[in-house]
C-alpha cells in the first residue's frame, strides 16, 4: 500500500493513502513529524510523568493524573474499544503505529534542552491524550469554589458569581442556512477558544482514501478529525456545551490493618483500592504519592488523614464556623463517565470522516461521550443540524452544585439524560457556550454577550458568504462593560477630582469596541481592574481569600480576584452585596487611575503570551484587540493581568457551496519546530483576522519525500 504526502504553501499536510488504517498510519507518521516534542509533552501528562523533565511545577498536574487514573482509564477504554469496536481500535493502533515510526528521527530541538528521549507510544495513549486534554473542561473545581461560597455567602451566592470562569474553554458557532448565503447552501463558522499553546492545540490537516476525503483541525495525538470538519458534501463543528457531568464526593476514609476503607451511602465501611505511586522530578528527590479509588471514583485530593496539612473539612452542610459540628478528615472522590463506562466515544472517529450527509454525522455523534458539545452540521442538500452530543448522567441536583457526601444515599447516578436538540431562527443557529440547548444539563453557562452579538451581526445583512465571516470573528463591541459603565455615568462631580471628571467624560464617550490601538478602551479596563481588585479586597469576601488546601492544579477555580472580575456584571447589578458600597468602589478606583492613568492603548497590556512546555525563547508577545466577553474572545484575568492566554486556538469558515472556499486559521501556524518556516507564519494573518483558503487541488501541493 502506498502513503503520499503533500504539504501547501502554509506546510499543512496533505495526506493520501490506499485505505484508512494506512490513512491513520501517515497521519501519525507527519504528526510525529511535526509535533514530535508536543505529542511527547502531550503523552507523559496523560501518564503523569511530566515532571520528570519539566520539573516541580508540573509535579501538581502529574499528580492528579496518576490519582484521577488517566492512564488506567485509557487502557480500560481502549480495551474495551477493541472489544466493542475492533475496526476502530485497529484504525487507532495505526496512528500509533505511525506515531512510533517516525518518532526517533525527531529533529524537535527541546529534547535535547531537557536530557529526553522520545519514548514509545501504546496503543492506547491517543485516549489518554484526549484525556488528559478534556478532563478538566467541565469545570468540576467550579464545584469547589461554589461550596466555599456557599458556605461563607450563602446560597445567593452561586448566582451571584456565575460566568465563564477563567478555567473554561469555550467557543464561538454560528451556522447560517443557505436560504440566508448568497450561493444558496449553508455557511459554518466559528472558532474555539482554549488556551493558546505553541504548538497550537490544533492541527490543520487533510484526509484523503477510497473511504472519504475530508479536511478539518485535528487535536495532534489523536486519529482523525473529531471537533472540526468538511467531506466536501457535510461539515461539522463544535462549541462547549458547559454540560456538568463529573461529579465530587466527600469521603470518610480510614486506615485498617488491610488498606483504607470508604463509608458508603449504605452505612457500611467498603474496601477501597489502593497503592502507591513514584513521581519522578527533575532536579529534585522523587514524591510518593497514595492512589486511593472507592465506589464512586478515584480520590483526587486527601486521603484518611485529610487534605495536605491535616486540614478537616466540616460537616458538608455546616459552616466551618460552627462549633457543633466536629470536622472529620477530607477527602475528595471524582467520578467522571469514561471512568464509569470504558467508553470515550472513539467510535464516533470513524462515522465522521465517512459521513456523506447531517444525518450520517447525527448518528456518529450518538456516540460521543466527552466533552459534551453542542453540535452544528450542514449538507449540500439543505439538511441542517443542531444538538447536543455527550453523556451527562441523571442524579440529585446537588450534586451538579457542589461536593456531596458519599456516606448519604441519594447521590447515585441513574442512566444518561437524552441529549437536547434545536433549530434554526430566521436562518441562522448561534452558539457561544451559553445558555441553550444545553441548559438542562449545565449549571453555569457564558453570559448572553457573545451570542446576542454574532446574532445581530448575521441580522444586519440578508445574504452572507463565507469570505464575509471574519469581520465577525474578529468583532471587538464588549457589551458586558454596561453595568460598570452605568456607576462611572451615575458619579457625582462633586466628589470627583478635575483629573476624574476628565476621566470619566473619556470613558462616556468611549465606542466600547476592545481595539488593540483604543486609549479609551485601556482607560476602561484600568477602572475596571481596579473595582475588581477593591472589591475582592473587601472584608465581606475575606473568608474566600485564601483558599483551601486542594491541590495547586485545582486552584485556578478557587482564586477570588478571577471569580470577581468575572462575575463582575452580576456583583455590580445585584440588589444588594453584602454591605458593600459600589458607588464609593468605583468612585475610588476612578480616582485610582486617574492619578496614574495607563501609559499608551489597550493592546500595549493586552498582549498574547501562548502557554509553553519550556521557558519562552520566542519574540515579544504581539498586542491584541478584543476581551472576554467580546466576539473577538481574547481574555486576561482583570485584576491580576491584562495578558491573554486564551483566545481563538483557529478559526474557521465552511462552505457547503465550495469546498475550496471555505477558510481557517490557526494562531502560530502548521509546524511546531522553532525555526521552521511554518512554525508561526499564520501569527500575522491570525492577528489581523485574515484566513488562509482551503487547498484541496493536488496541482497547487507540493509532494514531500
């Protein structure tokens, strides 16, 4: 059998082979090629084994893998695969295959940097990559953050501070119906957004065999093309359904004579598996850690003498000031449905690429199981779909909220929800993560901001094109800045200094687009960063300051200064927030950045810092135009810094009409060896909002050896 490889003018491969078990077999063999280092970074997170050449700051992460049994999981999945799906499981063997191939010829400079050697891949790391990679996009740390909230707040308090938390990974998606294009068949785009990594977490790639002839982004690691992609007659695409599915378990754990043992809801003391693990880490002495599993998960943080330092937990629905309740030692189970089932949804990696209509994609993503997505398909016969696709279990509303107690009965989980479905409205289906055909399965969802916004955009013209998208990618309107900019509107002048009054006529005047060059829009976000700092600061939330002792991993979810900027709409509009004066927290940050107001516009902060294995040997990080809640979804964490490290991670435009014109983009570009040509040749084009055309005739391609 034969296996051709061609490369376009941007180097994005171009595969072709006699079957697609071969087809697998190159694409590990040019991902290898051009993510050597990524997919080895990528494959000792999924067994925890990272710190071995990254050091002690990848300790945390290596640690929740092993106890949260990625790896185990995998091979149980994999396993299970070859017993359900034996064509799949041989197709992603292949991969591997291919992956192992071309592996030791490596010319990735960072192996050398840290003393690595490629290693070989098993036949079940790309599930363990696609693991690792998805395990923590439901958000189940939110649940950490909303018990310690209710605890010390109360339960207003789960309102009061939903958004988007800066854990998150979202998207944008928006399917226009060909009754509303200007060649009659339908137009997808959109582009998700995670944080933005060098290599890029996306791969542009074609797949071309006597079965099917797609291209489309591909996640390197992983067979396939799952998230994103075009068969020429059907195309699909993605966004974060913010679906809860994985839940968190209080545990009473106790030492005996043969191991630990877990109360169970039946108020009996069951056995739990247990054994140790070493931890390697560069440059210092090896950790020992305790891999604990009960009935309802693996123990992901604690154990039977409590968390790290011996902190106790109170009783789970007791404030810790209550002196009734005596702490018992914590501990924290996750049960999450790979875990559950032996089934990650790989057997929906084939049906995609051979899916000739919506339908043909419909019934693949029945058998998805994570992430949970909200789906949006065409064809090039008018058939249109929109749903949801993913396992989300059925149990008791509190556990969707917080940790619950795994010695109380009523916490089990029950089947599988049916996944929602929708439609279209006047022509168009849009979808920015936030609440829609989902809402049934999710607790906290993005604000509206995003989706209103690309709604009203596609309303302004009756016909659009594929070429006409990007001026709504890279759309910069921030509509969630109104309710700060109502309390700068309703200041006194009285009480203001001549340098605030300035202040804030520049800010009323502002066009409230995040452009990269607007000074105005830098004013802006200074105030706005200096209420959110003033408002964490206040006693009412000193008790969320500090938070506990889980995991490093784990802290992003629990970080106060993070939860108030995003939430900053909902803290600002409430009725009443515990004591606090609003009016004088905006008068004084007002006056804050009026007496050193920031130097230069908004992009000269707001800035792209790409997330990296190895310290940062690459140019200046590029300004950025856009903000959290705009289209142009570039966030930072106000408060704490105006960098960006999440954003667009591609984007993408498909035509039904024409393959060939349908567009995409990736941040950094198709090659993930510093130095090569590809290496970041999209940055400009990615900055600017342009795309680069879909090239499928072999004529414009250029054969590779």
């Amino acid at each position: 059998m034969s296996i051709e490889i061609h490369r376009d003018i941007w180097g994005i491969p171009h595969l072709r082979a006699d079957s697609a078990r071969e087809l697998a077999r190159a694409q590990g063999r040019v991902t290898a090629r051009d993510r050597a280092w990524q997919l080895e970074v990528e494959r000792h997170r999924a067994q925890g084994t990272s710190a071995a050449f990254l050091g002690a700051g990848a300790l945390s992460w290596d640690t929740l893998a092993r106890r949260a049994r990625l790896d185990d999981t995998a091979r149980r999945c994999f396993g299970a695969l070859e017993r359900r799906d034996p064509e799949t499981a041989a197709w992603v063997r292949a991969y591997v295959d291919g992956v192992n191939e071309e592996l030791p010829s490596t010319s990735a400079p960072e192996f050398a940097l840290v003393g690595l050697a490629p290693g070989r891949w098993e036949p079940w790391t790309p599930l363990g990559v696609w693991l690792a990679t998805h395990i923590l996009f439901a958000g189940f740390p939110a649940k950490l953050w909303r018990d310690e909230a209710i605890r010390h707040l109360g339960p207003d308090a789960v309102g009061l501070f939903a958004a988007d938390g800066p854990g998150t990974s979202g998207s944008n998606g928006w399917l226009v119906a060909g009754a509303r294009t200007t060649t009659g068949h339908a137009v997808l785009a959109g582009d998700p957004h995670r944080y933005i990594e060098d290599p890029g977490v996306y791969q542009q790639i074609h797949l071309v065999c006597p079965e099917f002839d797609v291209i489309g982004l591909a996640v390197p690691g992983v067979p396939g093309i799952a998230h994103f992609g075009h068969t020429g007659t059907v195309a699909w695409s993605i966004t974060n359904a913010m679906a809860d599915y994985q839940d968190l378990y209080r545990e009473r754990l106790r030492r005996t004579g043969a191991g630990v043992e877990s109360l169970g809801p039946d108020g009996r003391w069951h056995r739990a598996a247990r054994h140790t693990e070493t931890v390697e880490v560069a440059g210092e002495p090896p950790v020992e850690i305790e891999v604990i599993e009960t009935e309802r998960g693996p123990v992901i943080a604690g154990g039977p003498e409590g968390l790290d330092g011996g902190v106790q937990g109170a009783a789970p629905d007791e404030p810790r000031s209550a002196s009734r309740s005596l702490p018992t030692p914590l501990a924290l189970s996750l049960r999450y449905p790979p875990r559950v089932t032996d089934d990650l949804g790989f057997s929906a990696l084939l049906p995609l690429l051979r899916a000739r209509r919506t339908a043909d994609v419909d019934r693949a993503f029945d058998l998805w199981a994570e992430p949970v997505n909200v789906v949006q398909a065409a064809d090039t016969e008018g058939g249109l779909l929109h749903r949801v696709a993913g396992r989300v279990p059925v149990r008791a509303e509190a556990n969707r909220l917080r940790p619950v107690p795994a010695w109380e009965p009523g916490h089990d989980w029950r089947g599988w929800h049916d996944t929602p479905r929708a439609g279209l409205t006047d022509g168009i289906a849009v979808m920015a993560n936030q609440r829609g055909p989902a809402t049934p399965l999710g607790v906290e969802f993005a604000p509206p901001h995003r989706a209103d916004r690309i709604t009203a955009l596609l309303k302004e013209k009756e016909r659009w094109s594929a070429a006409d998208m990007p001026v709504i990618h890279m759309d910069t309107h921030l509509a969630s800045a109104q309710p700060l900019l109502d309390h700068i509107e309703a200041l006194d002048d009285a009480r203001l200094s001549p340098e605030a009054v300035t202040l804030r006529e520049t800010i009323r005047h502002w066009d409230r687009r995040m452009t990269a060059s607007s000074t105005e829009a830098a004013l802006y976000a200074a105030v706005r960063s200096a209420v959110v700092r003033r408002l964490a600061a206040h006693p009412a939330f000193a008790a969320l300051a500090e938070p506990p002792a889980y995991p490093d991993v784990l802290l992003p979810w629990l970080g106060l200064v993070p939860r108030v900027a995003f939430a900053l709409e909902h803290l600002l509009r409430a009725e009443e927030l515990y004591g606090i004066d609003r009016a004088e927290t905006v008068r004084a940050a007002v006056e804050e950045v009026a007496a050193e107001p920031p130097r230069g516009a908004w992009g000269d902060t707001h800035r792209l810092t790409p997330w990296r294995a190895l310290p940062d040997s690459e140019p200046d990080a590029p300004a950025l135009s856009g903000d959290h809640d705009c289209v142009l979804c570039t966030s930072s964490l106000p408060g704490l810094t105006d960098l960006a490290a999440r954003g667009p991670a591609a984007r993408y435009v498909w035509d039904l009409a024409r393959r060939e014109d349908s567009l995409w983009v990736v941040p950094l570009g198709a090659s993930g060896i510093p130095g090569s040509p590809h290496h970041r040749d999209q940055l400009p084009l990615w900055l600017r909002g342009d795309l680069v055309p879909v090239v499928t005739d072999r004529q414009h391609l250029t054969k590779e050896d």
